[in-house]
C-alpha cells in the first residue's frame, strides 16, 4: 500500500514520502496482516519554497550526541571518545556546524574514518553499531536525520485484519517481534495502544479516543473528538491531539503530526570547546509529516456512500411528510363527505287587507306554510251547498 505523505521542514524544504507496505502475510484463523513498511523521501523543489542549497548553522548533533551519551553513562570512557572526536574533526574550532541544508537532512555529512588511530576506530565502530551513522566506503562514514533511513525498512509489523472484530482494524500487535517496548519504567506504558497511524477502526463514537503507535517516539498518541468538519464536501469528525501545546493533528482522511526536535546541550567536562557550554534544549528544527485523500479517494466515498446516504435521508423525509400530509387530507375529505347541507328557499312576507270586514261577511287570510295558498279554497266565497235532504224536502 503506498500513501502520499508530504514532509515539510522549518526549512520551508518539502520533500514527499511513500509509505510502502510489502511482504505481506494474511493470518485467517488469527484474523491478522503481516508486512514490511518501507519509506522512501523524494525532494520537491516545486513545491520547496528553498532550493536545500542554503547554508545553515546548528549545534553539532553527531558530537554533542556522542559526547553527551558517553557523560552520562559512561564517564570513564570520556578521555577517549574526546581524542576519537578531535581526530575525526580536525580542525575542531566549534561546538556548531556551518552545513548545507540537504546534506544534515538526506545527502550526509562526510566522517574520515581512515585514521589508524585505536582513538578514532572505537569511535567510528560505535557510531555504527548504534545505528548513527551509514558506510560509505572503506574509510568514510556518512551522517544525516534521514539520510540513512530513506528507502529503508521501517521494521516488520504485525496487525489485525479487523474482520471478526472491526473494533480492532489495524490494532498493532508486535513490532519487530517484540510484543512490547522496553523504554519506560511499568509494564503499562511500555504497551503497544492503537494502529500504525495508516487506518483506523470504523463506527467511533465521541467518546472514542484516535489512538496510533508511533516507533520514532516510542509510545502511543491518543487524538480525542472535537467537532464536526468537513473535507472535499465529506462530513467528517475532527480529531485533535495535544500536550498543552497548540493542536496540531486533524482527521484521518487528512491527518498531520507535527513534531519540534531539539538537542540537549550542556558542558563537558574539560573539554576546551563544549566545556563553558549552557545546559539547556537547544531547538534544532520543526517537521510536519502529514497524509491527505486526494480526489480519487475522496470522490469514491462522497458519490459511493455519503451521496447515497443523503438521498436515502431525502427520501425517507419526504415520504413521511407527504404521507402525513396525505393522511391529513383524506380525513378531511371523508368529514365533509358526511356533511349534509339543506338549502332553505326564502318566503315572501304578506300582510292582511286594509280595510276592516264588515258585519256578516267572512274573511280570508292566507296563513304561510312554506308555500302561498291561493285566496279562494274550495269555493268558499260562494253561496254554500245544500244538502241533498235538504234539496229533497224543496222539491217535494
């Protein structure tokens, strides 16, 4: 697996790093992933804002390291690695250095190693047993930060797949065959907590910490939520790490470790040049290391995932408000359906004669009953029939 990572000096010199993981081995019933990480720098001049060709001035490391070192645990051996260092710097004329900015970063300091003195031998072999310096002949040594890491391996990892449990994606198990680190003081500290920093476990929650194993300082660094964010149109969650100082980490799709590293200084003792030396921390440079999805990434999860998501949410929201909105109507619809309206139609108002009935006379009056009656019912105002006695006993 290859990560671009661009690495960016004090310096303004940025330089851009693969990550290459190889030599893998898959471990189904351990539910584990093998490998070898390998990193490689490569210099940008387009994206450096220096050329790496300027002249900078900074405290010796290789020997006020050594010197130092040897103080500090072995202080016998003090005479001699002072006469090792005289022969191999000659002249000697300062505790700092005037050097070219590529050279103490990746194309290295020359270190004559050719002197048969027995002084300078020991040295040169404990340089090199310790890892500080790289061969570059039979009688030279070369010295840089990573000049002798660069296209190296990073040593050989062992991680779970996370497949029967996705909590432990990438969670580090050994390194370099060693289950645990043997730096700190405590069985606790000296545990391995988190992945490699390339990925990380899915569905955490707030509460979750962002935890990575880092081999150049020897411990975990644990990042805690933030807030929500955003990166190419993506939601995201931001996660930062701090000791007090400014944060300075961000979320995995685009994460940065920012680290300062400094020198310790302080006088040796008769030493002609490092002995009036202050005891202080000497800050050497400042690096920022860091790892960003580009589109082609970025652009799979926004349309793949976080698209489809959005859609479904749309979805799912309309259906409810238009079914509410549904539900609403049809009942409305079936109230008025039961609803019956009767139109009345209005009647015209009548009022009786003027003039008053006179004695004798019988007088109609239209009484309203929905309807008008007609002023004559059933021939009322004529003479009123006789009845068939009555008629008999007329004509006989």
């Amino acid at each position: 697996m290859l990560i671009d990572v661009c690495f960016v000096f004090s310096f303004l010199v940025t330089v851009r790093e693969w990550k290459e993981k190889y030599d893998t081995v898959d471990n189904v019933e351990e539910d584990t992933l093998t490998f070898t990480l390998r990193n490689t720098w490569i210099f940008r001049p387009d994206l450096s804002v220096l050329t790496g060709e300027e002249i900078v001035t900074l405290p010796h490391p290789l020997m006020m390291g050594a010197l130092l070192m040897v103080q500090r645990d072995r202080e016998a051996m003090l005479p001699l690695v002072t006469k090792g260092i005289n022969i191999l710097f000659n002249p000697l004329e300062s505790a700092f250095l005037k050097v070219r900015i590529m050279d103490v970063l990746f194309d290295g300091i020359y270190i004559d190693c050719s002197s048969p003195d027995f002084a300078a031998k020991a040295l040169c072999s404990g340089l090199d047993s310790e890892g500080a310096v790289s061969p570059h002949n039979d009688t030279h040594y070369k010295f840089s930060f990573f000049g002798m890491r660069n296209h190296t391996e990073a040593g050989r990892w062992v991680v779970y797949r996370g497949v029967k449990n996705t909590r432990d994606l990438g969670r580090v198990i050994s390194y370099n065959d060693e289950t645990e680190m043997d730096v700190w003081d405590g069985d606790e500290c000296n545990q391995y907590i988190g992945t490699d920093s390339t990925i990380f476990p899915p569905f955490l929650t707030k509460q979750d910490r962002l935890w990575a194993w880092s081999p150049e300082v020897c411990r975990s660094l644990g990042a805690h939520y933030v807030k929500k964010s955003k990166y190419a149109g993506l939601p995201m969650s931001y996660f930062e790490l701090d000791f007090g100082d400014p944060k300075t980490t961000g979320s995995p799709v685009s994460a940065a470790k920012r680290l300062q590293f400094s020198m310790e200084l302080g006088p040796i003792h008769n030493h002609e040049l490092f002995g009036q030396l202050p005891h202080v921390i000497l800050p050497m440079f400042w690096a920022e290391e860091g790892a960003s999805l580009n589109k082609t990434w970025t652009n799979q999860l926004k349309y793949q995932l976080f698209l489809g998501l959005k859609f479904n949410a749309t979805v799912k929201w309309l259906t409810i408000i238009i079914g509410t909105v549904g539900a609403i109507g049809s009942a409305y619809m079936h109230f008025r359906k039961d609803v019956k309206t009767t139109n009345v139609t209005p009647v015209a108002e009548t009022s009786p004669p003027a003039s008053s009935p006179s004695s004798g006379e019988q007088t109609v009056i239209n009484v309203p009953l929905g309807k008008n009656l007609p002023s004559v019912i059933d021939g009322l105002d004529k003479p009123p029939k006789l009845m068939a006695a009555e008629i008999q006993r007329e004509r006989y």
